[in-house]
C-alpha cells in the first residue's frame, strides 16, 4: 500500500526534485526513488522512448535492495518487437499491471518474471504534449500486489512528473551538446576537447594506461581556400571531419576541431603501435566507458595512417569536384610519466605535427 502521506505533498516533492540544480540524470534517478518510495514498491523503473522507434532506453531506476539488480542496465535499449503489453502502452497509451498468477500471461512477459522474481508489474505512458515519451514501471518481488484505485490515481499523477523529468533531460541533453559542438563540422568543438582531455588525462594517471593524441591538419588549406573560395573549403572540412569520426570507437574516442583546419583525434587506451590484433581491453572495472571497448589494430599509428589515407583517396572526389589532392599531415604523442599535464601531450603531438608538416606533408610523424 502507499506510504500514508498526501499525494499533495508527494506530488510536490517530486515536483521541487524537477526545479532544483541537479543534473538531468541525478533528477531522474531521484524521481525514480521519490515515486518508488511513494508508491512503497520493491523498484521503479523509467524508460525513454522515440515516438515511433522500436526500442526504449533505461534511463534510471530505483531499488528498495541495498543492491538494485537492475542498476547495470541502466542505458540499456529494449527491443519492442515482440513486447506485446508494452506496445500496448506506449501505442496504445494504456497503463498496464501484470500478476505472476495471469493464467494468460504473455511469453515474453513471463521470461521477465521468472528471471527477475516478479510478483506483480504495472507500466503507464509517460505523456509529454501530444507525444509518449517514456514509460514509468513499478515492481513488486515480495509479495503478490493488486494496486488500488487512489494507487492508481496516484501513479497517473506521478507519471505526469516523470514525463517533465523525461522532457528536461532531453532538452538539457540537445543544449549541452550544441554547447559542445562545432556549428560546421558537428565534432566537438575545442573547450568540450580539452574538458574531455583533463578527463582522459586523470583516468590514465590514475589506471596506468595509455593516452594517444592525434594532431591532424589539412595541409596548404589556406591556398585552397584562395583558389575556390570559402563555401568550397567548408565543405572541405566537413568532409574531413567526418572521415575522422569513421573507424573509431563510438563514445570511447573523440574526435574534435581544434581550430580552423587543425581537428584532434583522442584515442584512450591506445598505444602508439601494437602489433597484435584488437582485443577485449583489460582495464579496470572503474575506468568506466573502456570496459568493453575493443583495441585499435596497430595502435594509434596505424590509426592516424587509416585517416591519412583515407582523406587522399576519399575527400577530393567530394569535394564538390575540386580537381585537387587533399592531404593531412598528422602528429601522434602518447601520454609519458614526464608530462605533468594534459597540455604536455597536445604540446608532444603538435610537435609531432610541424615535423610532419615540414618533412613533406600527407604524412604521418610519432613523437619519441
């Protein structure tokens, strides 16, 4: 049963959670738990939805449990195929509470509830405008529940929070990317590198691994620009930036403008050179993000030699039918126990790159 206290003053709990400084996901992490608590049932789950996609995200939960079983999938997608009761709710915009002992309990539905231990489950829309936007679930292992109405008043009402939370993070996440974004090339602009920079920078100090920087640029971009004007040497780097961003690993490397025609390529846990063939990394389960990556084959040189490469062959035939090569020369450095910080590396690998540049151009140097 619901904790005895007014919806009134849960409803304004939750809705003091949605105009407090924390961030979109600590506000719905603590929407989570405040509506779980509310609702006094063993975990409440809240899922982001695309109108019109076939899966959800998990983007928070709460547990009773000390330990929440659920907690590592947040971030996890579902596929909808399939899932019949909740293409009903998020299709059609039903709230629907499934028991352990529905003798027509759905297949699909079923495997979740003996995996998991579920006694009872009750999933409702999270309506946001005209659009369903999410899914609120509440789950009960302890016993087996049938919510009653003024429980079921009250979750609609919750629901429309959690639907305010789901919109907030979604608007706060499309700012702080185009806070983070170059307006030309869509690559992380310079102050979202060099945040990311100390970021990777304190990991590998503090996990003993390696950092690689790549330092790239277009080389003779200036007489290009000269010769075809400025609209033809934007599309020049829109077309290199995203040759960049092909080959690596999404939301483990990093691929940024530095300024006009210079871009950086942050390669974590990358070697210069390494012969072996990519493997599972072995890193420790702290160093969050990493743990699943795989290794770039041959390291952060054969990287930057795969980028060099495919610039010469691929950008001029795009470049708006310019009849001319274009090359990048390229500076590699990795992280070494001398460089007492970040700027140290972006100083070795822009070394790198006036070899580079002064040794032939469309080339590629590593530092040491």
């Amino acid at each position: 049963m619901v904790k005895r206290r007014s919806a009134q003053s849960i409803l304004a709990e939750v809705s003091a959670t949605l105009a407090s400084s924390l961030t979109a996901e600590d506000i719905l992490a603590t929407v989570a738990r405040q509506i779980g608590e509310a609702m006094g049932v063993f975990s409440c789950d809240i899922w982001e939805y695309e109108p019109g996609a076939r899966h959800m995200t998990f983007v928070a939960t709460w547990c009773a449990a000390e330990k929440n079983p659920y907690g590592d999938s947040v971030g996890d997608t579902a596929q909808l195929d399939g899932w019949d009761n909740m293409l009903a709710v998020v299709e059609g915009r039903q709230t629907v509470e499934l028991h352990s002992d529905d003798p027509d309990l759905p297949p699909t539905d079923r495997a979740s509830f003996d995996k998991w231990g579920f006694q009872s489950t009750s999933d409702t829309p999270l309506v946001y405008g005209d659009r369903v936007i999410g899914v609120l679930g509440l789950v009960e292992t302890r016993e087996l529940r049938r919510f009653s109405a003024a429980e079921r008043e009250l979750f609609g009402q919750l629901a429309v929070q959690a639907a305010i939370a789901i919109n907030n993070a979604h608007l706060y996440r499309l700012l702080q990317e185009q806070a983070d974004t170059d307006g030309l090339t869509g690559l992380c602009n310079h102050r979202r590198f060099r945040e990311r920079l100390y970021e990777e920078f304190v990991r590998a100090r503090r996990y003993n691994l390696p950092l690689t920087l790549l330092m790239i640029d277009i080389d003779d971009f200036k007489a290009f620009n000269d010769d075809y004007g400025h609209l033809i040497g934007d599309e020049v780097l829109r077309i290199v930036a995203r040759l960049l961003k092909t080959g690596l690993r999404q939301s483990i490397d990093l691929a940024a403008r530095y300024g006009g025609e210079e871009f950086a390529v942050m390669l974590p846990n990358t070697p210069p050179e390494d012969s072996g063939s990519p493997g599972d990394l072995q890193v420790p389960p702290a160093a969050a993000g990493l743990a699943r990556a795989k290794a770039h084959r041959g390291g952060a040189g054969a990287v930057a030699a795969r980028i060099r490469h495919k610039v010469e062959i691929t950008a001029a035939q795009k470049a708006c039918g310019v009849p001319r090569t274009i090359t990048v020369s390229i500076g590699v450095a990795l992280l070494t126990p001398e460089m007492y910080d970040a700027s140290a590396l972006v100083r070795a690998a822009d070394a790198a790159l006036y070899e580079a540049k002064h040794s032939g151009k469309n080339t590629v140097v590593v530092a040491g």
